[in-house]
C-alpha cells in the first residue's frame, strides 16, 4: 500500500494508508467505528474481528459466546460494541478489549442495531416490530414499537432526535420519536429499502429492489430526491460531504455529493459488499461474497 498525500499533508499520518483490500474471513457483513478501530462481524460465525484502519492490521479476533453474528446488525454506544446474534440475543462487548459484557434475550432475531445517544435499538423483522433497550440496565426493554404486518423492518439510522426504520417488505420508512417510542409518520420509499444513513439534514434509503437511494427531509419525510446507484444496493454511510453505498450485485460502491445528489463515481470492491463504515478518513466495505474489506 501507498501513502495519500493529502493525509501527509494535512498531519493525519494515522490515516495515511492508501485504498487496499484487508482479509478478515469469512463472509464479513456489518461494520462499526469505535473512533479508534473497526469491528467487523462475519456472518454465520461468532467472531468479530477489530482492525486498526491506518494500515489494516488485525488486532484481534474475539468470540461473542453466540452461535453466529446476524448480518447488518452491530453498533456502538461510545464504549461498548452491541451485536446481534443468530440465536435471538443481543451481545453487548466491550470495545477496549473484546470482553464480553453480557447476552440479552429479544423477541427474535435482530435484522438491524442503533444507538440514540443513551440506548440501543433494534429490529426484529420476524415480528414486525423495534425495540428500545437499556445500555444502562443491560437487558431491560424501554419501549417497543408494532410495525404493520409484512413490515420486515430491516435498517436503522438515528437522526438526532428520531430513529428512522426502513421497512423492506413495505417499501416504506417510518420515523420514531426516541424519546418515547411514538410514531411520527410513514414514509413511500423504493422498492426493498435495506440500509438508511442520516446526513445532518437528510435521511438516505438503499432501495435494493430498484437500485436506487431515496432520499427524505429529516424534519418531515419530504421526498427530496430519488437517484440510481448500482445493482441491488445495501449499506448506506455519509463521510461528511457525501454518500456512499455499496452496490451488493455489482461488487461496486457508489458516492453521491450529499447536497444534490450528484453521482461522484462507482468504484470496485470485493464480491457482495453490504456493510459499510466511515472512520474518519475512509470509507470501508464489507464484502460478504468473499473474505475482504476494500478502503476507499
């Protein structure tokens, strides 16, 4: 790998390395940035992997106690990483070591994970339903949501004030006071909406039946654009100044310029990327066709 001169310019040296492939194993899907490491969860296994983004080295791989990670479904509270599990809990590790703090029964299994600011999210698409759950009494449920029937929410983002819920099997989103679990209003999307990001005025929705990203006014769920991407699109990141998405039939991510819209380009990455992260320098894709993350 080589050196970006623009990060050697500007003294960001810890962000120094240039766009590579890392291997990590085995069907890497959801990604989450701790402000120092990734986290990767590889679906189907119980281990989660953390990387030091710089250069891509390996920290550490460390074991949940579960019987395999759920794609799509890990987020971070600011100290602790909360990661779905394919056996219907939550596992709750701590990000400074890799320990495991904990294993929290849901009502199924979690399709998706969020933080509010004070607790976590998540979604239970079997059941049509979202759930607000402790960070500080680990396990105790605050609040939960019923969904339409055939809802399958499938994505979460938190917008400052609300959370957002994408709803793959009703091409709709809906928006949650995160305050006390109220319902704000239901929004008409693409077809098959998986992932949803916010950024800072907007909320984007990866439309993986239309190839298209939605996106929405934050503050009322005015549609504000609907632009096309690549094939069957799936997570969605903002970096500051643009989207990005990765395109999970096209072994491609797109970058939009968040104010209007405007396609930046579609670059490749590894086979089937779903997740992604931004750490601050790099976007970050997980590629679940094969064994890699790609950094762009």
């Amino acid at each position: 790998m080589g050196l970006n001169p623009i990060q050697i310019a500007i003294l960001r040296w810890s962000q120094a390395v240039m766009a590579d492939d890392v291997t990590v194993g085995s069907a890497p899907s959801a990604m989450a940035f701790d402000g120092t490491s990734l986290w990767v969860t590889q679906s189907g296994s119980s281990q989660i992997t953390k990387i030091r983004p710089w250069d891509g080295t390996v920290l550490g791989t460390y074991d949940m106690g579960a019987d395999g990670a759920v794609p799509g479904s890990i987020t971070y509270d600011g100290s602790n990483l909360w990661v779905s599990a394919a056996d219907g809990t939550v596992r709750k590790v701590r990000a400074s070591d890799g320990v495991l703090l904990g294993s929290y029964t849901m009502s199924g299994i979690s399709s998706a994970l969020a933080y509010d600011g004070a607790n976590i999210w998540t979604a239970t698409a079997a059941k049509d339903t979202v759930a607000q759950i402790s960070t500080k009494q680990a396990g105790l449920t605050l609040a939960t949501v019923t969904l339409p029937s055939g809802a399958a929410p499938s994505g979460l983002a938190f917008d400052g004030v609300n959370i957002w819920v994408t709803h793959q099997g009703s091409n709709t989103v809906t928006k949650i006071l995160a305050m006390n679990g109220s319902t704000v209003g239901t929004y008409q999307v693409g077809q098959n909406p998986v992932g949803v990001a916010f950024d800072g005025m907007y909320i984007w929705v990866a439309n993986s039946g239309s190839n298209t990203v939605t996106r929405l006014l934050a503050i009322d769920g005015t549609l504000a654009g609907t632009f096309p991407v690549g094939a069957q699109p799936a997570g969605v990141v903002f970096d500051g100044n643009n989207i990005w998405v990765t395109n999970q039939a096209g072994n491609s991510v797109t970058k939009l310029h968040a104010a209007d819209g405007l396609p930046l380009g579609t670059f490749p990455v590894g086979p089937g990327p779903t997740g992604i992260a931004f750490d601050g320098a790099n976007v970050w894709t997980a590629n679940t066709g094969g064994t890699t993350l790609s950094k762009r």
